[in-house]
C-alpha cells in the first residue's frame, strides 16, 4: 500500500481520535452536574412516584420490607373517591384553575404592553420605568403577601377608601362566596340550575365550578399579576430589541399602520418570547404555594386551596403521604399537558396563499 493510499485513513483516524477525546471531555465536564442532578432530582423524583403508588407513613425508608404496593388507590382516593379527599382535591383544582385562567392572560398582556411602552423612543426616562416595573418581582413573596392582606383587610387602606366613598367596607376575605356568585347573589339569583346543582365533576357540583374565584383568591390574582408583570417585560423587551427596524421601516413603506405592524409584524417575531411568558407564567400559577402558606393557608372555607398547599397539607399534617404524594404527581401531568398543548398552538404553520394575500396591504395586492 501507498504512502498516499494510507494518507487519507490516517487523516480519518487522527479525527475520529480528536471526537473521542472531546467527547470524553465532555463527558468529564459535565458528569459533576449529572451526578449533582441524579442525585437531588432524579433520585427524589423516583422516590416520590414510589410514595404516590404505596401505603408509605413517613416514618423510615419508603423501600423498606413493611412498605407495600397499593397501586392507583392514593390517586383513585382524590379523583374518584366520594369523600373529604375527593372534594377538597376538586376544591383545590377549582380554585386553581380560575387563578391560571385570569392570572397568565392578564399578566402576559400586561407585560408585553409594558416591554412595548418602555422600549418606544417617545417614552422619557425608560431606565426608571424599566426599574420600577420590575422592582415588585425582586421583593419578598412573603412580604408582598403580608402588605396585601392587610390592604384588603377590615382596617386596611381598601375598605377605608370603600367607606370615604360611601361604600360600605366588610371583611372582604372572610366572604366564602366565588365574585360571580356575589354577581348573581345581587341581582337576586342564589341558586343555579337543576343541571348545574345535580352533577358534579371531583365532588363539587358545577354550579360550585363556575362560581368564580373568592376575593381572597382575587386578592392573590393581583398580587401575583403586580409581582410577575415585570419580570416578564424584560423577556418580552430582550425580544423586541432583537427585531430589526429594517422590518419595521418596510412595513411602514407598504403603508401599514401601527396596529398592522405590531399584528403582523411584531408579534409573529415574539412567538419564541411568548411561548416562554405562557409556559414560565402556567407553570407558576399551578405551583402557587408560599403565597397561600402565608395569607390564608385555604381559607376561608378552603377558597383559597391550591393542589400545591393540598399535597402539603395531605402530606406534612395530616401525614397521608400517599395521597399527597399523588396529588404532587397529578399537578406534575397537568403542567406537561398543558405545555405541550400550547407548544402545538403556537407552533410556526405554512401561510396559505389566500392569507398571505390577507397580510398584505391593501395597495400591492394582486
């Protein structure tokens, strides 16, 4: 064999070498931060699964001998269950679900007309504003949660400002009854239905479903809407910064006015920013937790549950391991359901010909 015949497999081997040892040091890199997540994720991840599918106590190892196997049951005990477990789970989901329906739009409209206020050059001193639209997101959930129960308590700042205006000022958070219900309790309706009242969904009839969050929990919705606004804003600000004005001029030459360039253009370009506010915005109302621990703890009468103080509560008080465990589990497929329905809804679909004719303007179509 040739000098130059074996050239080229000994350029192919020198190569393959070089993969190998980069690959390897790769491996290396990164193996601490794999053994950092093994260990603190992985493995509780595994272990709590293990608790959600046993009839565990809490007390020694969940693997020991006297541990046993009960299957589904913790998660047939708060979905299917005619008892407590079951309405206080479909209590928690309820309250819960009017937090993400009115907490994730409310604050991603708010955020991105925030990012576009801040980042238009007729706004003075964008610096300060940026600053204190974002000052709320640093401070201390616990002591926001403290200054906003006492501003919607009896002597707080709220009701004092009901009362000067000659509105009457009760305890506001003691009221059980869901914003709606106090709608239709004010124009004489208190009771829903037949079809309403005599079927039921996780022990809670859906009269109870549509009823709206309490003003407890509404108290919450602005908090964390004022908390998370913010941070928000500077995701949606770094995305607008990163579109070319050579974008924006162009469509200013077609002859589209604002509206149609924030439409058609702007937004469509903050698809890869918005899929992130939803999911991080989703993900955090679910998971709400420290706020409920220090305002309410559920009350009152469990209008403020969330599933997240509910696996606490099942697990560290009542010591039902199990079923909080379960609960924990349950959350966790919501949160991946939902997540992957809004990947499918915001994903990038072809633009017929027929809709493109529809974004362009008026003048230059065909």
């Amino acid at each position: 064999m040739t000098a130059t015949a074996t050239a080229p497999r000994r350029a192919r081997n020198t190569r393959s070498g070089i993969r190998r040892g980069e690959a390897l040091a790769g491996w290396v890199f990164t193996l601490p931060v794999i053994l950092i997540l093994g260990v603190f994720l992985l493995i509780p991840v595994v272990m709590a699964l293990w608790v959600s599918v046993s009839d565990w106590s809490g007390r020694g190892s969940p693997f020991s001998s006297n541990v046993g196997f009960v299957g589904l049951q913790n998660y047939a005990a708060v979905t299917t269950g005619d008892g407590l477990a079951t309405r206080d789970f479909g209590t928690a989901m309820r309250n819960n679900t009017w937090y993400v329906l009115l907490v994730v739009p409310l604050q991603t409209a708010l955020s991105l007309f925030l990012a576009v206020l801040v980042n238009g050059a007729i706004l003075r001193g964008r610096g300060f504003f940026r600053t204190a639209f974002y000052f709320p997101s640093v401070t201390a959930s616990v002591a926001i949660t403290v200054l906003f129960i006492f501003l919607f308590s009896t002597s707080g700042v709220v009701n004092e400002i009901l009362g000067a205006i000659g509105i009457a000022g009760p305890n506001w958070l003691a009221d059980p009854r869901g914003l709606l219900h106090i709608l239709f309790g004010a124009v004489g309706i208190t009771d829903g239905p037949a079809a309403l009242t005599q079927n039921d969904f996780l022990g809670l009839s859906w009269w109870n479903w549509i009823a709206g969050p309490s003003v407890a929990m509404t108290v919450f919705i602005i908090m964390a809407i004022f908390t998370t606004s913010g941070t928000f804003m500077l995701l949606f600000l770094a995305a607008l910064q990163n579109i070319s004005p050579e974008v924006q001029e162009a469509a200013m030459v077609d002859g589209a006015n604002a509206w149609q360039r924030f439409w058609r253009v702007t937004l469509p370009q903050l698809k890869p920013a918005l899929f992130t506010v939803l999911t991080l915005g989703l993900i955090g109302c679910w998971q709400v937790f420290d706020q409920i621990y220090t305002g309410t703890k559920g009350q009152p009468a469990k209008t403020t549950l969330t599933p997240a103080y509910l696996s606490y509560d099942a697990s560290f008080l009542d010591q039902d391991w199990g079923q909080g465990a379960a609960i924990a589990f349950i959350l966790f497929a919501i949160i991946v359901l939902l997540t992957l329905f809004q990947r499918w809804a915001l994903r990038d679909r072809p633009v017929s010909a027929r809709r493109a004719r529809q974004y362009q303007p008026k003048e230059t179509r065909p």
